[in-house]
C-alpha cells in the first residue's frame, strides 16, 4: 500500500538547500526536463522532483539513472498555498511544467515572488503572463526573484534571436531594429497536447469576456507601459507576406505560424523592458515557409483558414466535441524514436534605421515541442542557478528570455548543440 510521508518529513525535504526543482516533474514534459537535467547539470547541482503523487515521483525518479537516485521528492497540490510558499522557499530556481498555466500557475508563480525565487515555465498564454505582470512584477523587483516566462520553443528562438540581431547591428553601429520578421523555414514535428489545451483554455476564457478578447489582440498586451509604446500602424499576428520582400533565400508566399499571436508580444515586451533599445520604429512579425514554392499561395491560404477554422471549432460546442477527440491532449506525446528525429529552424530578417539588412538563425535538433523544450527549459533553469553573475543586471521581476537570461543562455544553449548565429546581409545606406 502507497503510504505519503508525513507533513513532518515533507518540510525536512523543502528545507534543503535545493538549486532546481522540477515541479510536475511526473508529466511527459517533466519527465524530459528531469532526465535533460540528469544528464546535463553539472555534478554537485542539486535537484529536486515536486508533484501530486509520491509513488509516480518515485517512479520518475527510478527512471533517471544513478545520479537522480538521491533527489528529493517534494509533494505539493497546484493550489496548497502553503505547500508551494515551502518549496518555493528551499530552492533557487523552480522549473514548471504544469499547465494550463492560467489555471494551474498562478499560485507557484506568487510564491516564487514572494520567496525572491527564480522561476521559469513554459507558457504561451497571453492572459496568465499578463495577470502574472500585474500580480508579481513590482513584488519580485522587491525580492530579486526572476519570474521567466516561455522558455521552450515557445519564446525563446524568437526571443533570443531577436536579442542577438539587436546586440549585433548595435556592435557594428548600424543603427536600430526596424521592420523585423522571424521566419519557422523548416520543422520537423508536432503540436503538444499541452499546447492545444492552452489554447481551449484561453479561447474558453475570452469567449464571453470582450475586454479579454481586445486585450489578447492588443500587439502590446505585455507591455510595462502601453501608453508608452510607439503607434506604427497595424501590426497583424497572421500574416501572409511575399517571401522575397523579407528574405533574399525566400521564394513564394509565407504562411502565418500559429504562436505568433503569441511570440510577437515577448519580444516586444523584451524591447519595452530594454527602454525599446531595439528601437522605437521596430515592427515584428513572425511567419512560416511552406513548400513547394509553386505552390506556396494556395498552401499559405491555406493554413491561414485552418487556423481560423481550429479557433472557430474550439469556441463552438459540436465542433469542440469532435476536435477534443482528435487533437493531442495533455500528457501525450511522441515516442522518443519522433523526438530524436524532429528538428526547426528559424530565420529572421531585420532592416536598420541605416538602411542595413541583417539575418539570424536559431537552430535545433530533436522534436521542437518536446526533446527541443526540454533542452531550452532545463538550460534556462541551469543559468539561473549556476550563472548568476552571467546574467543580465535586469534585477527582479516579470521578465522574458531575453531580459532575464540573454548571453548566458546564449552560452549555454550553443553549449548543448544548437547553431545560433547572426551576419550582415547588405551594408548601410549612406
């Protein structure tokens, strides 16, 4: 018979100097956070697994190999106050895969800020990160937590891409940012289950709620200060663009991606919290190449329909019982044969107030949603406890990827094996 360890023993286990916890470390996700960490956290970091269950934490844990044999396990329920404020308390860093983040997050993101405890998830949600802004930010610039949303393929290729085209056109004194795309040009891979659940969750939310609906529209929806941000027209979140006219390598017609909608509104929270050092006529959009280029109109069209018609069926009861029984749902996800064999690419292209061009690109092996995220998830967690004086002097608060973590994330995640790099593609006019 499973017996749970006493309340006594569970606060000996949070009193521990931890550096990183895992909470639901029992998720697919988790489980590919914790064994990323198993076999890529330096010997000495110390870890720790959190969730609901004891017996599925030791089962995780059995799986992990001989270095994970003695991390903790930590129990905890997504809205025990007290529970998360103890383990939030006995760590450095708390690592968190446990979504919809909008109604599982917000409690652990609280306690984390209160605690002056750094703390990193995956989210792609406009609306918990923005209530997460106006719940913690000014608290955790108070304690010095860094609460570091979307560190998964959500956002950190665009994030950090964007974070090194700034860093270099400013180091070539080319000028700033201005029309910026990031460009999906290749991917092999699939939408996680708790992506889609995200996204039934924030649709379900805004449904009936029209100030939440323009709010989640609003380009600058994360914004430290909306009234602050420059008016540059319509910046639409799905676009259809003429490859040619963003990329010189780009034939046909891009496609909208479908987290732009989201990805867009980190980054430019990113240039906002640099006091919009990417510059105050910078325009992003992200897109996505599909091939053949003959064909790439009509394909183009095309994902932009389906994307309309998956957020029409998700809002529409019949259409949302079929659709829930065909899309992925939470803790699904591909077999590790898929994972490996997955990979993505990202290319973006910026012109300079100097009239220069420049590209990027942000590349990685394995399934983007899943081996990738883990990677980037558990590489974020590693820089903010090991590399503190690496990090960007950005303080406490609500931050991003770029402004949390910057180079240090940069180093590290090259470390590991993905190709991040910039160049010039046309010299300023002058």
């Amino acid at each position: 018979m499973e017996s749970e360890p006493t309340e006594q023993e569970t606060e000996q286990e949070t009193e521990q100097d931890i550096d990183i916890v895992v909470y639901g470390a029992t998720g697919f996700v988790g489980v590919l956070v914790a064994r990323y960490l198993a076999e890529a956290a330096p010997a000495g970091t110390r870890i720790a697994l959190a969730g609901r269950s004891r017996r599925k934490l030791e089962a995780t844990r059995s799986r992990l190999g001989e270095r994970a044999a003695d991390w903790p396990l930590l129990l905890a329920e997504a809205d025990d106050a007290a529970a998360l404020r103890a383990l939030a308390e006995g760590a450095r860093v708390v690592v968190t895969t446990v979504g919809p983040y909008a109604k599982y997050g917000r409690a652990l993101a609280h306690a984390c800020a209160a605690a002056g405890t750094d703390y990193v998830d995956l989210t792609g949600e406009v609306l918990f990160v923005r209530q997460s802004i106006d719940e913690n930010h000014e608290l955790a610039r108070s304690t010095g937590a860094r609460l570091v949303h979307s560190c998964g393929f959500d956002s950190i290729p665009s994030d950090i891409g964007v974070h090194l085209l700034h860093e270099r056109v400013r180091a070539d004194g080319a000028g700033e940012l201005t029309d910026t795309t990031t460009v999906l040009t290749a991917m092999k891979g699939g939408a996680s289950g708790g992506t889609i659940d995200s996204l039934r969750h924030q649709i379900d939310t805004i449904r009936k709620d029209r100030a939440l609906r323009r709010r989640v529209l609003d380009p600058y929806a994360l914004s430290p200060d909306r009234a602050a941000e420059p008016e540059l027209g319509r910046q639409p979140d799905l676009v259809l663009a003429r490859g040619a006219a963003i990329g010189p390598n780009l034939r046909g017609t891009l496609a909208p991606f479908v987290m732009a909608p989201y990805n867009t509104r980190i980054v430019r929270r990113s240039n906002a919290l640099r006091g919009h050092a990417y510059g105050r006529r910078f325009r992003y959009q992200e897109a996505m190449r599909v091939r053949p280029p003959v064909l790439s109109p009509v394909l183009a069209a095309g994902v932009a329909a389906g994307l309309g018609v998956l957020v029409a069926g998700l809002a529409t009861p019949p259409t949302r019982y079929v659709l829930d029984r065909l899309l992925p749902k939470p803790g699904q996800g591909p077999s590790e044969r898929d994972r490996e064999r997955g990979h993505f690419t990202f290319d973006i292209f910026a012109i300079t107030t100097s009239g220069a061009r420049y590209t990027a690109r942000f590349s990685a092996k394995g399934d983007p949603g899943y081996k990738a995220t883990a990677l980037m998830l558990g590489e974020s967690a590693l820089a903010l406890a090991l590399d503190r004086d690496a990090l960007p002097p950005s303080g406490g608060g609500v931050l991003t990827p770029a402004t949390a973590l910057g180079d240090a994330l940069v180093a590290r995640l090259r470390d590991a094996g993905v190709r991040i790099s910039t160049r010039a593609l046309s010299p300023a006019i002058t």
